[in-house]
C-alpha cells in the first residue's frame, strides 16, 4: 500500500488542503489503497497545496492540486507515480526550490508525519537527547553548542552557547527554559513551521538545553494568533510525556533526569516577542519590558536563571548534538555559522522558507529560490529582519547573508524575514503603516517610543492627506533622535530606521504638500 501525503500546515490550508484532505480520505475509504499522512510544509507555498506519493523511496510531487482534482488524479495514476500535467513536478528533491537549499534544522518539515513520535524517532530522532543524558556532561554540552558556532536566530544573534554557559554558572533552586515562539515580524513564519511541522526537534532541544544547565521546567511561549501551532505543540507534549520523552526519568532509561514542558498562549502584542516582556507575561503580568541589566539568564521567569531561546535556535540543537558543532560550524562565513531559514514574503513569484548556509547573497536568495518579482513589476525596496529593518534598494542585494555583513551595511538579518515591496508600493504609505504599527504595539513604558511613536505617525499622516508643513521631515528627525538614544528595547530604539531610510531613498514621496 502507498504513501499520500499532504502538507497541512496553515500555510497549506489557507489555500485549501483542509478540503484537499476531505477528498482524499473519501477516495481512501472508496479505494483502500494508500495510506494518508499528514505533514507539515516544505515551505514551498507557491506549490501547495502539495500532493506527493512515495515510490522506491522517492517522493514524487503533485502540485496545487485542488480538492476536485483528487479522483481524477487518483484515476489517472498518481499512486503510479504517472506524469499528470499540469500537476506533475517530478521528483521533490530534484525541484530547484529545494535542491539548492541545505535542510538541517527544517530537514523533517513536509517530510514526515507532523507530531508522530515514531516518524521523528525512525528519522534520527532523539540520539542527541540520548547522547545527552548518558554519554555528555553539562559542560561538554556546551562546548558543543560553542563549537558550533550558533547564533541566536530570534533577532539579536547572540551567541547560543555563551547564554547557556551563564545560566548553567550561575546558583538558583530552579531555572527555566523557555522558547520563545512569539514571532512577531510580519512576513516571518519559520517558528510556526517547525512548530506545525516538527514539533519533537523543539522539545528535544528543550531537553537538552534543560540537561546543560540543570533545568527541570519549561515553557513554550506561542503567539496567540497561531492556534495550530498551539494545538500541535501541546499535542507532542502530551505524546513526548506518554513515551518518556519528557516527564520524571527522561527517555525512562535510568537517566535520573526530570524535565516537563508547558505550553502558553502569547499575549497578542508584538512586544511580548521582546525576552524580558515575554517573561512578565508568562508570570501573569502585563507584558511590558524590563531593564536590562540583570538579563534573564541571571535573573528570569520569576527570578531564577533563565535560558529564553528562540523555537528555531533550540530546533537547530539537536542536529548539533547529534552531528558535531564541528559540523555545524564547517558552514557559513565568518561568525555566523551553519544555515538560516530565510523567510520570503511580498512581491515574489515563489514565495516560501529557504534554509541555506550563510554566505549566499540577498540577490541569490531573492532570484534564484523566490522566482524574482511577478512580470511587469519592477523593485521598490526589500526590508529585511522585521518592521524595524531599513529598506534595502536595488544596489544593497548583494551584500551576503550573514550577521555581521548586515550590520556592516546599517541594516539587520533579524529572524530572517525577507519583505519584497514593488512599484505599487507608496514609499510615504510604507513608512506611515510601519509607524503606525509601532505607535500601536509600544509597550508604553518610556516617553520618546509612546509619545515619539505617536507623534511621528501623526506627522506621516498629515504628509499623506497633503496637510504637511515646513519643517514636518526635520521634527521627524528629532523625534527619531530621540527615540534612538533613549528607549529602554529595540522597538522604540529602532522604529525610526524603516522611515528614516524611506525619506533617504525616496524624498519625493514626501513631499506631498
Ligand atoms: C520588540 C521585540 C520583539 C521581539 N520579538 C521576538 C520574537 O517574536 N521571537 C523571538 O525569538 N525573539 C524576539 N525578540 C528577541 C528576544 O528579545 C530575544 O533576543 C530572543 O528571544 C533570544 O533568543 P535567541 O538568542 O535564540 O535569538 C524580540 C525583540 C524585540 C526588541
Ligand atoms: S522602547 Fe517602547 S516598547 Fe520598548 S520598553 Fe520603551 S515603550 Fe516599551
């Protein structure tokens, strides 16, 4: 009997694979001649929904198959892995999309059956927890995750390594581990893949991280607008506790280690992504940010030292542990190590989630996984890292994708996000609308980002309804001053950046008045 399976992810079912999988399981009951199994996305949204039938090992594709189109398909010979056009893409590791790209921390995503515990175990899962708990002490687990060169992937960069170090070097009765899944960038979706799609590689990075510091609880922090990413989650914690992949005596092999994982709804604000906001709403409170110093990992989630990672930073561990940070460290450039779930977005004709080693350029990215822009448009401006990334033009696509060389050029790699804006895009309305968003989610505990924010905004909008006065771009520029020099976190301390550059790279669309 043959493998079907279908991706059905958000992503996915945005675009209809719920119904897509309604077909199928009545043409299953009809024929009784395959098997359905439920992925997450490869991340190639412009094929989905996906369709793909295993044959001698080889995953053969069905592209932007519809749920009408099932029985005929099936008819025509999919489950022989026939050439039905225009459905047809041949063999999925050989599709340009995917071939280029180097899947380590996405490997299983789209590949396996999502939140099944004896798919991820058969594909290599859990050795770096085993290799954890018996063969590594702490500190030879966090020489490996130093050897291996990671970077935190939620914005900051900061090296994975030397955070656990401090957790782990410094005394409490309890610490925590908390992922942070709040992923607040618009036009980011890596955390909500790998959530929907290979849910274990989290909680096995968990363990292990949990294992290198001395932890015994932690915490999945999701925003609250992924709902099926909350369900999957909380559905592999209740798997993982059932088969000792989590609970009192891990891998229940006479570990003698104890850890347990809750799952937590986000609080619907962009702030509470921010380390020390999400920490305050897990203890219940308002999210508002905290000064730092301390930083949590001295002082965390209700005082004790606190590993807060992000959910692609602790998916990437176990791939570390099981492989080597040597390993992981011989890809990429400089200090930026191993690969990078790129995440594109906008005005693109394959939009979708690219994981490939640093080193490559914006421009490969853009063109050579993305498709380039859709016919008869033409470039305005990429944005880069989220809502608080400058808008890069034509002549800055070259620069490589790696931590440093983006801050080298003033601008930043953040979580990944990759926003293609096109000719049909006002420069004036961009910069109004990334304000706006700030003036909106401000955490409003310091006056230059609550009031800043908000005055900026106003400023932008009386541009835009043609109400704009002398001196409105130079009051923006001290407001920005202001806001840059004296914000407690990034939001407010970054905001000014997108507009800023907007004004740079396209004045005359200011100049409404
Ligand atoms: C306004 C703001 C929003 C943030 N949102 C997120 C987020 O959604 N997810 C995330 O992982 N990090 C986010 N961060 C970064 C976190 O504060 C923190 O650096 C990160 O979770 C640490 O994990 P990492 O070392 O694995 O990157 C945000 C930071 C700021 C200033
Ligand atoms: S900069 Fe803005 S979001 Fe950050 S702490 Fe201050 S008011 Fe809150």
């Amino acid at each position: 009997m043959r493998d079907v399976f279908l991706s059905l992810d958000s992503s996915s079912r945005s675009i209809g694979a719920r119904e897509v999988e309604a077909a199928l399981r009545a043409e299953q009951t009809r024929r009784n001649n395959f098997r359905l199994v439920l992925t997450g996305s490869r991340g190639a949204f412009f094929l989905e929904p996906l369709v793909e039938v295993e044959i001698d090992g080889a995953r053969l594709g069905y592209a932007n198959a519809r749920a009408e189109d099932i029985a005929g398909l099936l008819d025509q010979g999919l489950l022989e892995g026939k050439d039905i056009q225009p459905f047809y893409i041949g063999k999925m590791s050989e599709i340009p999309f995917l071939r280029g790209q180097e899947r380590i921390t996405f490997r299983n995503c789209g590949v396996i059956e999502a939140g099944a515990l004896d798919a991820y175990l058969k594909n290599d899962g859990g050795i770096a927890l085993r290799r954890a708990l018996f063969e590594l002490d702490s500190p030879a687990i966090i020489a490996e995750v130093k050897r291996s060169g990671l970077r935190g992937r939620g914005g900051a960069a900061f090296p994975t390594g030397v955070k656990w170090q401090t957790v782990a070097d410094t005394p409490a009765d309890e610490k925590y581990v908390v992922a942070n899944g709040d992923e607040g960038d618009p036009g980011t979706y890596a955390d909500r893949m790998l959530m929907e799609g290979d849910p274990f590689a989290l909680l096995e990075g968990m363990a292990i991280c949990a294992k290198a510091v001395g932890a015994h609880k932690g915490f999945i922090y999701i925003r609250a607008e992924y709902p099926a990413a909350r369900a999957m989650m909380k559905h592999a914690v209740e798997t993982a506790r059932d088969a000792g992949f989590l609970g009192d005596d891990l891998l229940r092999m006479g570990s003698g280690f104890a850890f347990d994982v809750e799952v937590r709804s986000g609080a619907g604000a962009y702030v509470c992504g921010e380390e020390t906001a999400l920490l305050e709403s897990l203890e219940g409170k308002r999210g508002m940010v905290r000064p730092k110093p301390p930083y949590p990992a001295i002082n965390g989630l209700f005082g004790r030292p606190t590993v807060i990672n992000n959910v692609t930073t602790l998916a990437t561990i176990p791939a570390i542990l099981r492989e080597g940070g040597d390993w992981y460290a011989a890809r990429g450039v400089g200090r930026s190590k191993g690969t990078i779930a790129i995440q594109l977005a906008g005005s693109l004709r394959a939009p979708g989630l690219v994981e490939v080693p640093f080193g490559v350029t914006l421009r490969e990215v853009i063109n050579a996984y993305g498709g380039g822009l859709p016919e008869g448009r033409t470039l305005l401006a990429v944005q880069v890292g989220g809502p608080l990334g400058d808008l890069m033009t034509e002549d800055k696509l070259d620069v490589r994708i790696d931590f440093d060389a983006f801050t080298e050029i003033g601008s930043m790699l953040g979580h990944g996000g990759v926003v293609v804006y096109d000719d049909r895009t006002e420069p004036l309305q961009l910069a109004h609308r990334l304000m706006a968003y700030v003036a909106r989610e401000s955490c409003g505990k310091c006056a230059p980002c609550r009031l800043g924010s908000q005055r900026a905004t106003e400023i932008l909008d009386s541009i835009r309804k043609g109400a704009g006065k002398t001196g409105d771009l130079e009051l923006i520029d001290d407001i920005a001053f202001a806001m840059r020099g004296s914000s407690l976190c990034a939001l407010g301390a970054m905001a000014p950046t997108p507009v800023l550059s907007a004004i740079r790279l396209f004045p005359e669309s200011f100049r409404k008045n």
